[in-house]
C-alpha cells in the first residue's frame, strides 16, 4: 500500500511540474519588439587616420641612413566624427574615440532606434581624417520601412562608405 501511495505522490508532483511548465512557456507573453515600429541599425567598426608629417631635411640628415623615412606617423588614431539625419532632424551625433589600450585600434558603434513604419530620408556623414570641416564619407539614401523591419546602416570603406540595406 505505502508502495502505491509513493507512485501516486510522485506522479501528482510530475504532473504539477509539468502543468507549471506549460504555464510558464506561454506566459507571460512576450514580444522582443512592437508590432507597429521599426528598427534601424547603426553598427560598424572604422579606424580613423593616423596623424603623419613629413619630417624636415635635418631630421632625416641626423637619422641613421636605414631609419630615413621621410614620414613619421604617430601611433594613434584620430577620432571619428559621425552624423545621421532622418528627414532633415539628427538621429546621432558624436565624436567616436578610437579604442585600445593606447588610442590605436578603431572606433566602434552600435545603436538601435524605433521607428514609426514610413517612407524616410536618412543622410550619414563620416569624417575620419584631421579636417576640421566637412566629411570624407556622406550617403543619402530614401528608404520605406514595412512594421517589424530591420534597417542596418553600416560603413565600409572598401564598398565605398555607408552601406544601408
């Protein structure tokens, strides 16, 4: 009898545990992004210019014939200057500062905004090199975004600049 009792005890707390598992995969419900947004993407790793000059005829003079190079660059990296526009207002603007641990690695961004679903007009601008004004990188592209859609904005140099897919 206490043998019965025992299988029945073990099968009403399976059956429990299996109930409250059932219960706790279906809710509560969860949604990993609303149904009436759309996501764009800012995501890319770029290394900015290095700050070179050319060195003057008596440094080189004063160097070793096998160290005479006539540019000398430092190790680090300048930092990036990044703008994107959606229909003319700012989405992001910042200053990327390299990374590493001394300033030469490149710079990284990752960052998501939701959208409402529409037609858009996003302009990127990339400035990477020691100029004060202006950009060497810039991409406008018109863009209709569907509800629940994904818009990656990322920069390549090799393909040209900013590549929005």
């Amino acid at each position: 009898m206490t043998s019965a009792l025992r299988w029945l005890g073990q099968g009403l707390v399976i059956a429990f545990l299996i109930a409250a598992m059932g219960i706790f995969v279906d809710t509560p419900a969860y949604t990993s992004f609303p149904a009436d947004q759309a996501m764009i993407r800012l995501s890319f790793s770029h290394g900015g210019a290095r700050d070179c000059r050319e060195r003057t005829p008596e440094e080189l003079a004063a160097l070793p014939p096998n160290m005479r190079s006539p540019m000398v660059c430092s190790r680090e990296r300048l930092p990036l200057w990044l703008e994107v526009d959606l229909d003319g207002s700012p989405l992001v603007r910042t200053e990327l500062p390299p990374g590493g641990l001394r300033g030469d690695g490149p710079s990284r961004i990752y960052e998501g905004f939701a959208v409402p679903p529409g037609r858009y007009t996003i302009e990127a601008r990339l400035r990477d090199s020691a100029r004060e004004i202006g950009f060497d990188w810039q991409r406008t592209a018109e863009v209709d975004l569907e509800p629940r859609q994904n818009l990656v904005i990322e920069f390549r140099s090799d393909a040209g600049g900013f590549v929005i897919q």
